[in-house]
C-alpha cells in the first residue's frame, strides 16, 4: 500500500521525485555520469582514502614547485585524517611550501556574524594550525601571511582576496548532509529567484546555519549537543568554488555498523537535478574528483531495528 506525502516544509530542496530516483541509485551505479570531467570513484579503504587525499594535495604542492609556479588552495577543516599524513610527507619529502597559499573555506560566526577567535575551541582557524599547519617543520611551512581564514574583518573582500592570489588552483571540499559546500547552505537559494548565473556568481559571506548543519555538526565535532554549535558563519561562495582551476571533493560519512548519514545526499549531488538549493549539484558542471568511502556508496535502504 503506498503513502504519497510532501517533504518537510523546512527544507528548501523539496523535489520529491527528484529525491526518490537520486535514493534509488545502486552502488553498481554510482559511479556513471554524463559529464567525463565529473569523475567519481568509490574508495572502499578509509585509511586509503585519507592517503589518496593527502597524495593529491601534496603532489600538486610538489607539480607547482616543480614548475616554478606559485600554488593556491582553498581548504576544507575536514575531513581531518589526511592533514597529519600530508605534514608526514612534507616533512620526510623536506618539500617547501614557500610558495603555497591557502584560503580556508569557513569560521564560525556568532548571532553577530562576529566570527569565532582562534583561542575558542571549536575555532577552525585553530584545527587547522593543529591538524596540518603546526605540524609541518616551521621551515616548509608556508609564510603565515599566505594562511587565509575568513573572518569577520575579511569576509567582505574574501573571494577578491582569492582572485587577487591568482585564483584557487584547486578546491579541497567535502559534502553537507544538506548539501552545502562549506557553509554555503540550501535556504541561500531563495534569494536568486532561480537565476543560477547570479548563485554560479555569489562571493563569500557570513550566513545563518541551516538547521541540517547545526545537527550534522553537533553530532560529528560537538557530541551531539545542538546547543553547543554556534549560529552563523563566515564563508565562502559558489564564485570561489566553481571559479577554481579543479575541484577535489572526499566523501567519508559513514558511521559504521550500516550507518551513513551522507549516503542520500552524495547520490543527490552528483546524480540529482543541478539547482540553486544544493549547491553540491553544482559540481556536475565542473571539472571535479568527486571520491566516495565504501560504506557511503552503499545503496540507500530503509532499516527497522
């Protein structure tokens, strides 16, 4: 017997059909898309996975260097395990990193949109300097005036910031269970009246957190508790994220045990209609890595235990 009902009225993306046939996408399929550029892999390994992440990041730091060019890369704060591998490789490579600049992708924000300071410690700024940057030897590590974070002094002119560096040789990312790109959330989409030229164009900004991402971050950072994740964040926009020369995206969200929390969304973004909602969809358009753990491939199903 069927049920036919509509989706909450709090999400902005309500495409039931839509929803239905990105579910009903097997693993056997996941991996075929019409655009050669989108390129998806799944990666049943996690350690594996977080290796490969570490190895594209470094091996591209070690192709501009190589080249005599500068580098530019704009960063994600997780997924987190393939920093401390990367650091591992710069150190024993002894490769510097004198000419690399990063833009981290986004702070957290206040009520204010003041953003977080670096001694507050859910501050990205400050996982960032533990994760990757301070574990690097001080004489690789790249100038601490190429190490950018939106903030709430710079988030005006942050996506000019990155122009003027030449523009992100590539964007490192990963997939908000709304379907976000690093704070840039789903409800934004409304304000584009279905113009996709203007959202493809939006900078960066200080945004209000969707719901799905208060509760997708209290429960992998905060433990679980809502009233811990702060309301608002500086981030960066669809300009900076599609405008890079490449785009390198690592889905890791699987809880174990059959769980996976971005097992429906991975499929939505890369395989549902492109729109201004899911700014994810957008990277079907692009030139994009877009690489799945195991456990995330697997197909959607219902489960009652």
């Amino acid at each position: 017997m069927s049920f036919d009902y509509s989706l909450s009225s709090f999400l902005p993306f309500r495409d039931a059909d839509a929803c239905r046939a990105a579910r009903e996408i097997p693993r056997s399929q996941i991996t075929e898309h019409a655009n050669p550029d989108f390129r998806i892999r799944v990666e049943d390994d996690r350690g594996a996975l977080y290796r490969a992440f570490a190895e594209d990041l470094v091996g591209r730091i070690r192709e501009a260097r190589d080249a005599g060019r500068r580098f530019t890369a704009i960063l994600p704060v997780g997924p987190v395990p393939q920093y401390d591998i990367a650091a591992a490789m710069i150190n024993e490579e002894g490769l510097s990193l004198e000419h690399v600049t990063t833009f981290n992708m986004d702070e957290y924000a206040d009520e204010e949109g003041r953003t977080a300071p670096e001694s507050w410690e859910g501050s990205f700024r400050a996982a960032m300097w533990k994760n990757f940057f301070g574990l690097i030897d001080e004489r690789l590590r790249p100038a601490e005036e190429n190490i950018n974070f939106p903030d709430s002094a710079n988030i005006a002119s942050y996506s000019a910031m990155i122009e003027d560096a030449g523009g992100a040789d590539v964007c490192y990312g990963g997939i908000g269970w709304s379907g976000h790109i690093a704070f840039w959330e789903p409800h934004l989409g409304a304000e584009f009246d279905g113009d996709l030229d203007a959202y493809r164009d939006a900078p960066g900004r200080i945004v209000e957190l969707h719901p799905m991402t208060i509760m997708q971050n209290a429960l992998h950072t905060f433990g679980a508790d809502w009233s811990w994740v702060p309301p608002k964040a500086a981030t960066v926009g669809p300009r900076d994220i599609l405008g890079a020369r490449h785009r390198s995206f690592w889905l890791d969200g699987d809880l174990g045990g059959g769980v996976s929390w971005q097992r429906f969304i991975a499929r939505l973004v890369a395989h549902g209609p492109v729109n201004e909602f899911v700014l994810g969809s957008l990277l079907q358009e692009t030139r994009c890595d877009y690489t799945i753990l195991g456990g995330v491939a697997d197909d959607v199903q219902l489960t009652m235990s």
